[in-house]
C-alpha cells in the first residue's frame, strides 16, 4: 500500500482507525525515511523473561508441567519427612 498522509502541526500522523491502540516501531533509517512495524511492547520488568537463559529454563518447566500432571499431597506424609 502507498499513501500520502500530512504530519499535522502539533506532530501527528494519521494512519487510519484500523491501527487505534496499536503499538508501532519507528525505524529512521536514514534522516526523512521511516520504517514502521507493529509490534507488541515488552514492559522492562518482564524483559528477562525473553533472554534465551530464562525463556529455556521456562520452556522446560512448562514441557515437564505438561508431562506431570499434577497429584494431591498427603501433608501427614509431609510432615513425617517420607
């Protein structure tokens, strides 16, 4: 798709209802050319979530999760240390 659009005075740029809400990537590849993706915005505070480490180690808990399905504790059998 190629348009036209207008930067309004106070900065903005219209790009349709379709896109409300949606977060952007802007990438100025090159002073005046831009590069737009939608994307999803990862909060900093869940960021280490996405590290190859962690996202390993919660990948395998979730297939071991997945093949050990959860069972009752006796906490009498707890409490004796059995």
């Amino acid at each position: 798709m190629t348009a036209i659009k207008t930067i309004s005075s106070n900065g903005q740029l219209e790009l349709g209802e379709e896109y409300s809400d949606r977060q952007v990537l802007i990438d100025e590849i090159k002073p005046g050319v831009w590069l737009l993706k939608l994307g999803q915005f990862i909060p900093d505070s869940e960021r280490w979530l996405h590290e190859p480490k962690a996202k390993a180690e919660i990948d395998e808990a979730i297939s071991w999760a997945e093949h050990h399905p959860p069972q009752a504790t006796d906490l009498d059998d707890l409490e004796r240390g059995s």
